[in-house]
C-alpha cells in the first residue's frame, strides 16, 4: 500500500468511525449532552472509575479482532472492518475519559491552591 493509499484509508476510516460514534451515540448516551455518559453511569453502577467500563466494552471488539488474527478470519459475526472501527471510537472514548479528569484535577487543584 503506498503512502497516498494509507493516508486515504485512514481518511475514510476516520469519517466512518465518526459516523458510527454519532448514529450510536444517541442511543449509548440516553439524551445526554455528555458523550462519556455511559461510561460515567456504569462507573457509579459497579463503583469503578469510568476508563475500566470503556475498558469493558472495548475489550469485547479487542478480543475479537485477536480471534480474527489467530484464526485468519474464520469466525466472525461481525465485519473485521467494523469491530476495528467500533475499537478506534473506543480508544477516542477513552481518550475523552481521560482527558476529562485531567481537567478535573487540573480544576480541583486550581482551587485548593486558591484557598490557600
């Protein structure tokens, strides 16, 4: 594959992978305006922090993807394509999670210094 080919690729896998996350969006997040709702709700169901249930749910496409490789193929019930790209939305989630708590205790000690 040449380099304009990959780059394409990943073009079109990123707008496919951007589509998914906003048609199954609507329904992981239950109305909320908050993406990482699903998350946050089944951290506080189990009491773990939200990056172990996206760990979860990614887990399931991972293993998947690691029985397509080991059996060249031979079982899926899903497009490979597609378990990649629910995976790469996973990886975005949890980015999101993280990048989230970071800001919250950047915020948190932001104002613990302030009352210092």
């Amino acid at each position: 594959m040449t380099n304009k080919d990959f780059y394409e690729l990943m073009k079109t896998t990123f707008a496919n992978c951007e589509g998914i996350a906003r048609a199954k969006g609507e329904d992981y997040t239950k109305g909320s305006a908050d993406a990482l709702a699903n998350f946050k709700e089944g951290g506080k169901a189990l009491n773990v922090d939200p990056k172990i249930v996206c760990w979860v749910f990614m887990n399931k496409h991972y293993q998947a993807i690691t029985n397509y490789i080991r059996t060249n193929g031979q079982s899926e019930s899903e497009p490979i394509s597609e378990r990649i790209k629910d995976m790469i939305n996973y990886l975005v989630l949890l980015q999101g999670i993280i990048t989230e708590q970071a800001q919250e205790a950047s915020n948190i000690m932001r104002f613990v210094e302030s009352k210092s």
